[in-house]
C-alpha cells in the first residue's frame, strides 16, 4: 500500500504533530508499505501543491493527521482518505465559533476519523454526527527515546542534587505554561531546591512573550526553544518530574515519551490526560495550581516514591501503548476505508 501522511505545516511549530506522523510512517514501513510525508517544510504552501504531491505520488490512501491543520486541503479529494485528531481539534477548534464548522465538515466527509481513545469517540459521536460509524481507536505509542543527546544538566550548568523540573510542549495557552511560573517561588518558599525548564517552539507570539517577560521575573525558570529530538531522551532522564500544564489534551506525546522512559509525571487533570495516567498509581494529577505545588513537592521530599512511579508508568505505557498495536488499529482502519 502507498500511504501519504500530512503533517501539521509548518512542522518546526507543530512538533508532536510530526513525532506521531514519523511514527506512522516507520512503523507502517516496517510492515512493508511505501510512505511519505507531506507538510514538513517550514514554507508551508499545502494547497498549493498537495495536488502535485498526490499526482506524483499516486497513493491508495491519503492519511492526514489534524483536522483542522492538514485535513481542509482534503474537501473533496475521489482518493479515500482519513483524518486522524490532534488534542487542540478535539477540544478546541471543533467548539470555536470560527473553526468547528470546519473541522465538523472534515470529520463529516472522511473516509475514517481515528482517535486515540473511547472518550475522544464519544465527543466526535456527540458533536459530528455524520461520523457516526466511521470512527475508528487507535491507541497512541510512544518509541523508547534514545538517551545518549547532550545532558541538559551539565550544559546549563545545574548541580546534580538540584530537583529539575521539565516542562516541554509548544508556547500556546492551550499548553497552559503560564499555571507553572510561580511555581518555583512557592517551593523554594517552602524550603525545595529546584529549578524548572520549559522547553518548546514559540506557536503564539503574544502568549510566548508573555511567558518570557513572567520567567525573566522569577528565577529558577528558563525557557529554551525546542530542543532537537536526539537532545529529549537525555532531557527527560535529567528530569527529576515531568509536568504538563495543559488545558486539554488528546494523547500528549511528552507524556507517553516521559513515560516509557520511566520518568514520574505531574499533569493537570484534563481530558486526554486522565485516559493516560491513573492517579497516584502512574502518575499525579492535579486539579488546581496549588494541587500541582503540592504533588511536586510531594516527589521532592520523598526520592523512592518519585522512583516507583517511574517505574510503574514505565511498565504501564509498555503495555498499553504497544507499537505494534498501533500500526495494527491504523492499518484497519486503512482497509475500513
């Protein structure tokens, strides 16, 4: 089968977009299909030339991956086609005034929509009713990040003993960020030596800049730009927590990532975040500022605790979310279509 998978253009601001559509495609690979990926350039242009992509190409199938994003350009096309739903489609662009008229019309006419979980199924059954009996689960995975990049601790210079928390995602208020910028100030008030590092491209200018102009007030908070994919293997086993602030959330791949390499998490207790952790079991859910403080401090003050946790959300998320029932679920609903 010949497969042309889109991606979230521009790619270098919609980088988890682009880790579960490289994903696809090395695991649909594997299975022996020829696959490409379109989207990937900075420039953009997808109306422009995904008709020249697809005439040259000459796929069975054209799998877009966010509906809002990568699947308009798709109205339309005679080839079958599926749409496969970021967290920000699910629980943002199909409610938005502008955009959920859209984005219910891409699920409406695809040939499949693929989510990654019975919940996200039941709000697109809710909310587009026309994709009613095309849907199909598909699972996330995450690959077992290689950890030999540069360690995050040594070129900034963080002693050892210092707890690191690592906040990666893009600078959008979906992701949340802003909830964590007091949150260094509050555990060193509360006797914690610890420092926070948010890491991930700029995707809203005026809420990134915001983001900066808080940090560069509250020390022991660095905000990096996106760190190269060979560098985050390295910069989760630096963590001492993983954090997620977001509002919502589909399948958050810093969290599968995090987790399959046994990094404890800390995450806001959204929809898309309560499918992947069980509270206190594999992970710590909070639901307010004050509730992430305190789950955070909790791991501070007790190391074996923080340890255990990693361990059981390591041997979790390996056996939920198995790659090859991944590429199993995808390729089923390729054949549904």
């Amino acid at each position: 089968m010949k497969v042309l998978l889109l991606t979230p253009s521009p790619s270098h601001l919609h980088l988890g977009g682009l880790a579960t559509v490289g994903r696809y495609r090395e695991r649909l690979q594997q299975r022996g299909h020829l696959c490409e990926v379109f989207g990937t350039t900075d420039e953009g242009g997808i109306k422009q030339s995904l008709e020249g992509a697809i005439e040259r190409f000459k796929p069975d199938i054209v799998h877009a991956h966010d509906a809002f994003r990568s699947g308009l350009p798709l109205l339309g096309l005679t080839l079958p086609w599926v749409v496969s739903l970021s967290g920000e489609d699910l629980h943002h662009d199909m409610v938005e005034d502008e955009r959920g008229p859209l984005v219910g019309e891409v699920l409406g006419r695809a040939n499949r929509v693929l989510v990654p979980n019975r919940e996200a199924a039941d709000l697109v059954e809710e909310r587009v009713p026309d994709a009613v009996g095309r849907i199909d689960i598909v699972p996330r995975s995450a690959d077992r990040l290689a950890t030999d990049g540069t360690d995050l601790r040594r070129s900034l210079g963080i002693p050892s003993q210092r707890f690191l928390v690592f906040l990666p995602g893009g600078l959008r208020p979906i992701k949340g960020q802003h909830r964590a910028m007091s949150l260094v100030r509050v555990l060193r008030n509360a006797g914690a030596d610890i420092e926070m590092i948010v890491a991930g491209p700029e995707q809203d200018d005026a809420y990134a800049r915001d983001l900066h102009e808080q940090a560069a007030r509250e020390p022991g908070i660095r905000i990096l730009p996106p760190l190269a994919h060979d560098r985050m293997g390295a910069a989760y086993l630096d963590a001492d927590v993983v954090l997620n602030t977001s509002v919502c959330e589909g399948a958050a791949p810093t969290i599968l990532e995090a987790g399959m390499l046994g990094r404890p998490v800390v995450a806001a207790k959204v929809a898309g975040n309560t499918e992947l952790l069980r509270h206190r079991e594999t992970g710590l859910l909070f639901e307010d500022d004050e509730e992430m403080a305190k789950s955070i401090l909790a791991l501070y003050r007790n190391r074996s605790a923080a340890g255990a946790l990693g361990v059981r959300i390591r041997e979790d998320f390996r056996r939920r979310f198995d790659s090859e029932q991944e590429v199993s679920r995808l390729l089923s609903a390729y054949a549904a279509a």
